[in-house]
C-alpha cells in the first residue's frame, strides 16, 4: 500500500509527502542521520554518506531502514511497494553497485544532492534480492528536488532509470506509466457541479451538493488511490504558507487513508495508514502524525544538527492520542 505526492506553494516551498500503509507494525518514528554516517550494504560492504538526513525509519538488529526522508541539500524520497512488477537482479552484477531494496534511500540521500546527479549515476546501481536472510521488499521510489521536479525508479529489468513523474503522485503496483494512462478514463470529474440537463420536458437538475465528483473511485486499490490524490493535488486551493501547505498534504492524504479493518490482504491481518510523514524540504522540517495520535509533530534539521551533530538521533513521537481539556 501507501500513497506519495509533491507539493509545491505560491512561495515555492517543496514538499514530498506519504502515508505508510502496512499490516506488519513497523513502528516508523523520526530520525536524524550525521554526514559520515556508515552503513553495512549486503553485497557492497560499508557505505558511509556524506549529506545528512532526516525522515521516517525504523531499527532491525542494529540496520536502521529509511522508509522516506530529505537530505541536507533539500532531495527527497519516498519508497513504496511495488509488488508483483518488479524485477530484482537474482546475483550481484560485477560492474554496478549492488544494493538492496532497502538500501537504496540511505545510499542515494547521503550521496546525492539532485535529481541530475542520480540520473547521470542511476544505471551504475543494481537492485539484487538480498541472500543474507533479509526480507526481499518489491520496492518503487518516488523522488524530487529544490527543482520541484518529481520522478520515480522502478526496477522493471535492464539498467536503472529515473522516471520523469509529471502527475507528482504514486502509489503502488502497475507502474507509474499504467497510472498516468488511468486518468484518462476520469475525465468527467470535477470540483464544480454539473449544470441542469434537459430530457424531453423534463429538467433534471442536481439534488445535492458534490455532483461533478460522481465517479472518483473511492476503493483502496492503488489505482483508485492514485486518482484520488491526483484530484485532491490538482484542486484544493494553492496554500500561501507552509503551515497552509502542511494542512492542505494531510487532506489530500486522509483522502486515500486506510482506516485498520477495512483492507485485509490474503494474509488476514489488517493493512492500515501507520503514519503520515511530510518532508518540508525548504525549511529541512519532518512532519509527522501517527494512527492513533493525529497531532501533527515537526522535526527540523537545524544547521547545528548538520555541521556539528555526529550520533544518530530519535525522536520519540507520543502514540496515543492527545486529547486537549479546554475551559
């Protein structure tokens, strides 16, 4: 599951935004990572990153995994599932840097600082299925930049590219090609309500407010999430402020949500929105709600986190709901 999007004000400051979708609870939280920060790949050994990196993560036997996060030089990531199309090298291929899925965001965000840099080094990385007893994860990323530019890396066999994403939307399984082909079939939709329309001598007039949305798919499925957040992005009114912006991200995404009961995978454990997150990249801020608690927390990487913090640092997030008394 899970569904991203970019985000841009009247003041162009850029945002990447996501809900983490999953039935395993992954307990995600906030976390800073210092420039020189090591970390022990599968296949290629230790890599040590030269930006620093704030986002959502999570610790496995001492590997901390970024699930999305910003670097210092405002590039930022998202990685979501991608089950069923992707193609994984089977063994690591001797001329690339071979990494697996989950490696992937820590590598490109401690060692790139935009979207050109990766282009130009995207094929010189390989996806492998991982062979030390590490889950595989069906993994597609959904990138951007201080350019604003939105893009994707799918792993669909041959070398790795970066995918142009004009809709600056993705969720999951088909491609991103296959969605933005969807949106041809919703042409109808719109904020407006339709006009009055006339059978014969009868008027048939609208009965209630919400008209010009009859027809945005309403399901849980990627490509109805897909299409929705792609509405509520192209619609809702240009915010003015970061605080407006924060505030118009969490509407479009409580728009695509997964309340717990209500998509159960073959597994029969229920897939629910774990946390929201909200990389403010202009301002280097992480925002973050979680399922139960919807009180928006921000996190910012100050320049003294950047140039002088060394250890990892996390952020300890309350997870049960705040309920404020008032007189």
């Amino acid at each position: 599951m899970c569904t991203s999007l970019t985000y841009q004000t009247e003041a162009n400051d850029l945002f990447l935004a996501r809900t983490m979708d999953f039935s395993q609870v992954l307990d995600g939280r906030p976390v800073f990572l210092p420039r020189q920060f090591n970390f022990q790949t599968n296949f290629s050994g230790k890599q040590t990153t030269q930006y620093a990196i704030m986002g959502a993560g999570a610790s496995y036997e001492d590997e901390i995994v970024i699930a999305d996060g910003f670097n210092e030089q405002g590039l930022a990531m998202a990685e979501l599932y991608f089950a069923n199309e992707i193609v994984l090298e089977k063994h690591p291929l001797a001329d690339k840097l071979n990494l697996a899925p989950h490696e992937l965001i820590t590598y490109l965000l401690g060692n790139f600082a935009t979207l050109s840099e990766i282009a130009e080094k995207i094929a010189d990385i390989a996806l492998v299925i991982p062979n030390n007893g590490a889950p595989t994860l069906p993994l597609h990323y959904i990138l951007t930049d201080q350019t604003g530019q939105a893009a994707v890396i799918e792993a669909r066999g041959g070398d790795l590219t970066l995918i142009d994403n004009p809709v600056g939307v993705m969720t999951n399984t088909p491609n991103l090609d296959w969605h933005i082909k969807n949106l041809n079939n919703y042409l109808h939709i719109q904020p407006q309500a339709f006009p009055n329309k006339q059978f014969n001598h009868v008027t048939a007039s609208q009965f209630s407010q919400g008209t010009g949305t009859q027809g945005l798919p309403g399901s849980y499925t990627p490509p109805d999430r897909f299409v929705r957040a792609a509405f509520g992005r192209q619609y809702l009114p240009a915010a003015t402020t970061i605080n407006q912006a924060v505030t118009n991200i969490l509407h479009i995404l409580g728009m695509v949500s997964v309340p717990k009961g209500l998509n159960i995978p073959s597994a029969g454990v229920s897939d629910y929105t774990q946390y929201t997150g909200i990389m403010s990249t202009t301002e280097k801020a992480y925002y973050m709600t979680t399922y139960d608690n919807p009180t928006v927390y921000r996190m910012a990487m100050t320049d003294d986190m950047i140039h002088n913090r060394h250890e990892v640092k996390w952020f300890d997030l309350p997870f049960d709901p705040q309920v404020v008394d008032l007189d």
